[in-house]
C-alpha cells in the first residue's frame, strides 16, 4: 500500500508540472504545427501567412481551421491609427499583418505578449525582421478589427485610441553602442 502511495505522488508530481507547462508542446505535437521565428522581409504573403497560421496553431487551441480574413504588409503609422498609437515602434520598421477569424483558447498565458484567453479575431502583427509577433489583438465580437476589414457587420469600435506619435524614431537595427574609454593614467 505504501508504495502505491509513493508511486502515485511521484506520477502527479511529474504529470501535474508537464500538464502546466506541456501544454503547447502537446498541442502542437497533437496538430502538426510548429512555428519557427525567423526573417520574413523577402517571404512571399502566402509564406507569411503560412507562419500566421503556424504561430496561431503552436500558440491558441481551436475547434476548426482559422479564417485568414487580411494578409497585408503594413507602416507602424497606418498600424496605429487603426490600432493606437505607442511608442514601440520605428519609423522603417517593415511589418505584416494578419487577421484570423476562428475560435481560439490561448495556450501560453504566461506569454509576455498579451493574449486573450478566448476570442474569435486575432491580429497579428508581425516585424518581418525578426520574424515574430510583435503585437497580438483580440477580440470576441470583432470590435477594433471592422475599420481595417472593412467591414461594417462587425461592431464598431467602443473604446478611445491612443494618439499616434507625429515622428518615430529611426529604427536602430545592428547598430553597435557607443562605448567609452576609460582615461589613460
């Protein structure tokens, strides 16, 4: 009896942790997906929304295959007035967004980009550089996303914008920092 005990506190205290933090490595294991950052400034827009598709699959649990509802290259300016403004972004900085239609559950809350729990749009806004999401948007009902898709059956925006910054600074991309040398005694 004793060493059922033991045997079973030892499996949930393997099973438990994997179940927490395993979660994404099952479901992408469990679907097919994998998504592997890297440049995308010369892909092709079916390559990058191929890596949308990829991200969404490795990243939010869904019942039925996501929509791609826009796959466009996009300037900071034009992201943030449909989006708001911030201060994270340059002003060369190459971008593409995609928007995905579907039912999605993140896997990965401990992200620390901010992903809604469940939705039914994402946005995902890719800096072709590096190859990665730079901004995830979500919404339930499509509310933020019917200007941008043009789409006047999602509901219209409730919410006040931030602001878009009137300059952006030039992106810093490979610059080495300035160093100072220590005076000769």
């Amino acid at each position: 009896m004793k060493k059922i005990i033991i045997t079973a506190i030892v499996l949930v205290s393997i099973i438990v942790p994997l179940a927490i933090l395993g979660g994404r490595q099952v479901q992408t294991l469990w679907a097919g997906c994998q998504f592997i950052p890297g440049s995308m400034e010369n892909k092709s827009a079916a390559e990058i929304e191929r890596a949308a598709l990829d991200y969404a699959c490795a990243n939010f649990k869904s019942a039925n295959a996501p929509r791609v509802r826009l796959n466009r290259r996009i300037s900071p300016k034009e992201f943030m007035t449909f989006f708001g403004g911030s201060n994270d972004f340059c002003q060369d900085q190459k971008l593409a967004l995609v928007i995905l239609e579907g039912d999605f559950e993140s896997l990965n809350t401990l992200s620390p980009l901010r992903k809604p729990p469940s939705t039914k749009f994402v946005g995902l806004l890719f800096n072709l550089r590096l190859g990665e999401p730079i901004d995830i948007t979500g919404s339930k009902t499509g509310e933020g996303f019917a200007e941008i898709l043009n789409d006047p059956s999602l509901p219209p925006r409730t919410s006040q914008l931030a602001p878009v910054p009137e300059k952006l600074p030039a992106c810093m991309y490979g610059q080495i920092a300035p160093t100072v040398m220590p005076p000769n005694r």
